[in-house]
C-alpha cells in the first residue's frame, strides 16, 4: 500500500512503496530474460538472508504481474555479519586473550569477561566499550594476566576505536576463503600486526548451524509454495554472502549447479528497483 512519509513529501517524492529485497532482485534478473521462468531468489545481506519463489519473463510482465505470480517467501535474520561474528569469536578474539586467564585469590579465572568480546562480534558495538569502567576492567587484566600481551592489543583495539578496522580485515579472510582452501587473516593498524592461519573446513564447521537455518528456510519456502525443486527453472543467488561455497552448496545440493544464476552481487538489488521505478514492474 503506498505510504507518503512527511520527510519524503517534503523532498519531493509523491508516490513511496517498500518492496521485498528479493523480489528487487528478481526485476534485475527479469530484465535479461526473453522467456519466462519460475524463479527462486536468495539474497543474503548483512543481518538477513531473504528467499522469493515467483514466476518472471516478459510474457509474465506484459500480463501484468500479479499475487498468482508471486508463490511464497521466507527468510532468516542472519547472514553476512553472522558469519563475520563467528571468525571474531573463533579466530581473532582467542589472539586478543579470550581464553586467557588471570591469577585472583591464589585461583585461575578468565582474564577478561566474556561480554566485552561479545561487543567485538559486531564491528558498530565496540565504540560502547570506550568507557572508564572498561578501561579499568582491562588495566586491572592486563596486570594479572599470563598472557598480558594479547590484552594489550585487545586494549589498543578498543583505545584506539578499530572496530570497522577490524571487520574489515575479517570481510578480506571470509573473502579470501571462498576463494581458496585456507587463508591467512591478517590486521595491521593501530601499532599491532596480527597473522593468523585459518582453513575454509574451520569456517565451515563454525557457520555449521547457520547454514542448517538458511537450509530450513529454503525447504520451507518450497514445501509452503508446493513446488518440487525439479520445477524451479532457475536459483539466482546476490548479496556477498552467496559467494561463500557452503551456502551455494545448500542450493546446488537442490537444483543442480546448472540451474545456478549470480552476477551483479552487490548491486542487482538497487538495480531491480531503478528497472521497477522506470515502469517495468512485476
């Protein structure tokens, strides 16, 4: 139903309507196609991996799309920056002192609380650990630490403010892996150098039960839509995330590599929508 926010009134626009991530990806993919197809679309952003199963071509348009055309959806709120978290508690946080341990009381207990690595999982939250309370939860660590050095760097990530730094480098080593059997992360900044070796089978194993969530989503969407995946003609899979060899496995396991389509990962969903907003519109 069309909505006419007061900011955007004011700036000019008359006419606003939402539309579901995927279903801007299928006008994308539409655009190229001289038949039509019954399509699956899996867009995988950063916080949702998002699932459409509709019929798309040039006949189907010129008919006028309608709710017929569109026969389900489903999604999971989890994608792209789960993954990103997972090497953060599996690869980097153990190298700032996350199994670290501290002398207390003649006793060994954890160095630092788990919280505070829990805020490095997501790149916008470590800014919220710039506070005096933490500072000195982390001098007093350093201290008694028997491994103070890897609280010290911990200490200049936080000082220093490097969380988008970081993630960064963690994107560039997801990056790496889907590209190669193992890869080495690596973040130089802030006076600290570090380098660490990671294979894709440990990514894997990490990732393992959020795969098993993206691949419900799927099933589900298929069994609620009463379609076998024999008679999805085409899988067209955007978002970076659809790089990542496990998660295009989950629908080549389906399908079939032949019915696989990508390209334009990062840009078909901005696209769809200019393609709609032009007056081709599904």
């Amino acid at each position: 139903m069309p909505v006419y926010p007061g900011a955007l009134r004011i700036a000019g626009f008359e006419h606003v309507e939402f539309e579901l991530e995927p279903v801007a990806a299928a006008y994308s993919y539409e655009s190229t196609l001289d038949h039509d197809e019954l399509i699956l679309i899996g867009d995988f952003g950063g916080g949702t991996s998002d699932f459409s199963l509709l019929r798309v071509g040039p006949e189907a348009r010129k008919r006028g799309h309608g709710k017929r055309d569109m026969l389900g959806y489903s999604g999971v709120g989890l994608a792209g920056d789960a993954f990103d978290a997972r090497i953060v508690r599996k690869l980097v946080s153990p190298a700032l002192g996350s199994n670290s341990e501290a002398r207390s009381l003649n006793k060994l207990m954890p160095a630092v609380p788990a919280w505070i690595y829990a805020n490095l999982e997501r790149w916008h939250y470590l800014s919220f650990l710039r506070t005096n309370n933490v500072r000195e939860i982390l001098k007093s660590a350093r201290i008694r630490a028997l491994e103070p050095e890897k609280i010290e760097a911990l200490i200049a990530i936080v000082e220093q403010d490097l969380g988008y730094q970081l993630h960064q480098a963690v994107q560039r080593v997801k990056f790496a892996l889907s590209q190669h059997e193992s890869a080495e992360f690596r973040f130089h900044d802030g006076g600290l150098d570090l380098r660490i070796p990671v294979t894709r089978r440990d990514f894997e194993a990490w990732i393992a039960d959020d795969l098993g969530m993206i691949e419900q989503a799927v099933d589900s969407l298929l069994r609620n839509s009463n379609i076998l995946p024999q008679e999805v003609d085409r899988v067209f899979l955007t978002g970076g995330s659809s790089f990542v060899p496990s998660v295009r496995r989950i629908f080549t396991s389906r399908f079939g590599r032949d019915k696989i389509r990508g390209g334009h990962e990062f840009t078909s969903v901005a696209h769809g929508l200019a393609v709609r907003s032009l007056g081709f519109v599904l």
